[in-house]
C-alpha cells in the first residue's frame, strides 16, 4: 500500500491522548528530517460542530477539517478511542453514516487502525468478525461479548490482519502506528519519528499489555540497565545462564523478573531486537546477509532468513529490496 493520505475519524467525546499520538505521527511535517510527508485530515460527521473532548476541563473542543467524505481516498483510517461508560458498554450506537463510510473506506483498499476502544468501533462495521484483534484489556470482555464474532486478544499490544490493525490502551496506540510506518516505509523512517517522539522506535505487538512490574528495591536490581547493554551487545553469544550471572539472579530468578518487567522472555526479546537491527542494516548498508547476520548475533545466514521470514513475512532479500536507502 500506499501511505501518503491519513484521514483520524473523530467521534464524540474526543479522548485527547489517542487524538494526539495520532497527530503527533502523521500530522506533523518532518521532511526536514527525512521522513516522506502525510497529508492528514481530521475527520467527523458533522465538522461545523466542535466536539467535545474527554476532559474535565470545561469548553476544550477538537474541531475536524472535513467531513466523512475525507475519509474518501485516504490510504490509512485510523479511530481513536470510541466513548465507553464506566461499565464498558458504548455510550451511543454506531451512526450509520459512519459505519457506511468506513466500510467505503475497506472497500477501496484503505487499512483501518483502531487506538484502544476504537475496537468497539471497527468491530461494530462487521469487518472484525473472524479476526483477531486487541483493545484495552479492561474492556476486552465486553467487546467480546458484544462481537461473539471477533477474536478478541486481551493480552496483546496491537494485532496485525493487513488492512486491519487494532491496538491497546493509550500508548499501544503509539507502538501500532510505528509498527505500520515501519512496515509500509521501512524502520529508518519510523526510528526517526519515534526518536523526535523520544519513545522506543518498536515494541513488538505480541508483547503483554499489562506486566506486573515490581516496586524497584534498594538494591537496584531493575533489569533497565542491562537491557540497554544488551541492545548494543546483540553481535554477541547469550544464554539464560549467562544473563542471570550478569544480572545477578539465579536464572529462575531472573527468568521471572524478565517477564514481569519486559513483557515477554529473555530468548523472544533478543531474537526481535536482532532482527529490528537486521532490518536496519538491510536498509542502510550493502553487506551481504552472511555479514548481516554476523553483526545482529545470529549463528548463520540461515537462522537470520528463519526468523526474519516469521516476523517480517518476508526474506531479508526481498525487504532489502524494498526499504534499500537509494543514494
């Protein structure tokens, strides 16, 4: 696809944070920084009207630039957070007009990404039915009560189905617009918006939403410190064992603490940061994938094509092809 044109359909009330983690990735011009230019449109049914926002700061108001006749042609639609009440359940039923246009928007080849609650949203068009998709784990009951049809994935940070992409609360909406940057205009282009952002340029979407993280202790043992020095030790060998020794845990210790601070475990965190680094060196570099498997910590060219082809769906070949720097 395409990513040039992004229409944000707002709905009443606006929550602000999902309004502008959205204007904050395509609404802001960075060509002075290498990044392509969006054309970004807000969006609603009716934009003579400014909508109320999700605040108890009384009169702040969102005003859209367009009609839902500006969804019309935009490569991306993304819905922010749609109202729910306190017991999880939509405040006001799905204007049709609004259904109509989004399923226009499907028909035309759009890729719809819902922030949070927008799942109750997008799930409402029918589009969802038999997909997977996430939300915010304190309402995931309720869509799946709401959409027998959808497969709801509570634990998840977003969930890729193509032209279908559905995030978690509030900053997971930041990790599913990078994770479609990247994958539609390649990781130096979202490395640079999230560097301007300075928020992590990718977490991966299987990771947990929510993590049990301990109260740190006096004696410092977060794991911070030594995820940073893995990140710029990837080229090298690492065990469980030997990650526990320099973190000074026993491995069960450590295996536990990993998962309760990471999201996910040691092996999994390390095999996505090497093929994020894989990526980029495809991008920026004319090494061979021999060399680039060296650089990123895998064994061979062969373990770097497994694992790159279950992430990315492709082999390294074919996406250096496509995201290469020219010039």
């Amino acid at each position: 696809m395409t990513l040039t044109t992004v229409g944000l359909l707002a709905t009443e009330p606006v929550s602000l944070f999902e309004f502008s983690v959205v204007a904050e990735i395509f609404g802001i011009d960075r060509t002075d920084d290498g990044c392509p230019p969006f054309e970004f449109r807000v969006c609603a049914a009716d934009p003579s009207r400014p909508l109320a926002t999700k605040t108890t700061a009384p009169g702040l108001t969102i005003t859209a630039t367009h009609d839902l006749t500006g969804l019309a042609g935009c490569d991306l639609v993304v819905l922010g957070a749609s109202p729910i009440e306190p017991d999880g359940s939509p405040i006001r039923p799905v204007p049709a007009e609004i259904t109509d246009a989004l399923l226009a928007c499907a028909d035309a080849g759009a890729t719809l990404l819902s922030v949070c609650t927008g799942a109750f949203l997008l799930a409402s068009t029918g589009l969802l039915d038999g997909r997977t998709c996430a939300t915010h784990w304190m309402y995931a009951d309720e869509l799946g009560r709401r959409h027998p049809h959808v497969i709801v994935d509570a634990d998840s940070l977003y969930v890729d189905e193509g032209r279908l992409i559905t995030s978690a609360g509030t900053a997971a909406g930041i990790d599913a617009c990078l994770h479609l940057v990247r994958r539609e205009l390649g990781t130096a282009v979202a490395t640079r918006i999230a560097r301007r952002m300075v928020v992590p340029p990718h977490r991966d979407g299987g990771q947990q939403q929510y993590v049990d993280r301990p109260v740190p202790t006096p004696s410092g043992d977060s794991l911070a410190g030594l995820v940073d020095w893995l990140s710029d030790h990837l080229d090298e060998p690492h065990t469980a064992a030997s990650l526990a020794r320099r973190a000074m845990m026993s491995e069960r210790t450590f295996a536990r603490r990993f998962l309760a601070e990471v999201g996910t475990t040691p092996h999994q965190w390390l095999v996505r940061q090497r093929v994020l680094a894989a990526r980029e060196l495809l991008e920026q570099s004319d090494l061979a994938v021999e060399q680039v498997a060296a650089r990123v910590g895998f064994a061979s060219a062969v373990v770097l094509r497994d694992h790159f082809r279950r992430q990315v769906g492709v082999a390294p070949s074919t996406y250096r092809s496509r995201f290469a720097a020219v010039g």
